[in-house]
C-alpha cells in the first residue's frame, strides 16, 4: 500500500473535486420556480386565468379591458418576462397576461 500521493494524483483529484463542486454550485444557485396552473385549488378559488382576454366581463364585472397580472400591484420581478412572481400566489410565477380576481391596478 502506498503511503503517499504522486503528484499528478494529487492533482486529477483537485480537479475532479473542482469540477463537482462547480456543477453542484449551479443546481443550488438557479432553483426553478413552479408556474400557477389555473387549477391549483388557490388559483381556481380567485378565479386565476393564464390570459386575461378570455375572461369573461359578465362574469367578473370588477374586470376592465387592459387588466392584466404585468399591470397589478401584486407582481413582482422584471418588467417585459412573460412569467413573474406573484404576491397572491406565495410568489409562485404567474403569466403577465393573466388575470384573477384580486387584480389591483398599479398606482
């Protein structure tokens, strides 16, 4: 049994160290956030649609033409992504062209 490293072993094994290191580092750093699906229980309960041109002003009288998840109060994130994290939804994404019942325009 050797009772000492070579060189060369040394250092294949600091890279091979390395290298787990840097792919582990990059599953931890970018979790992916789920969607809300409109049949999630809490979606279906506000009435949460992915485009808020279907719904229906009949139906929903408090809704008005343009009202929109990307121009509600309770949207966070980046203007212009097409999914953002939502308030209502314990900052599941929603769409930005979704609506629900509790859109409040944006001052």
């Amino acid at each position: 049994m050797k009772s000492s490293m070579s060189r060369r072993e040394a250092l294949k094994n600091i890279a091979a160290a390395a290298g787990a290191l840097a792919v582990a580092g990059s599953v931890v750093a970018a979790p992916e956030t789920a969607h809300v699906s409109p049949s999630d229980p809490m979606a279906a309960g506000v009435s949460y649609t992915e485009n808020a041109a279907s719904v229906s002003s009949a139906k929903f009288p408090q809704y008005k033409p343009g009202s929109k998840c990307s121009n509600c109060a309770q949207i966070a994130g980046k203007d212009g992504d097409t999914w953002r994290p939502c308030n209502v939804f314990g900052g599941k994404l929603v769409n930005a062209n979704g609506w629900c019942a509790v859109y409040a325009k944006k001052a």
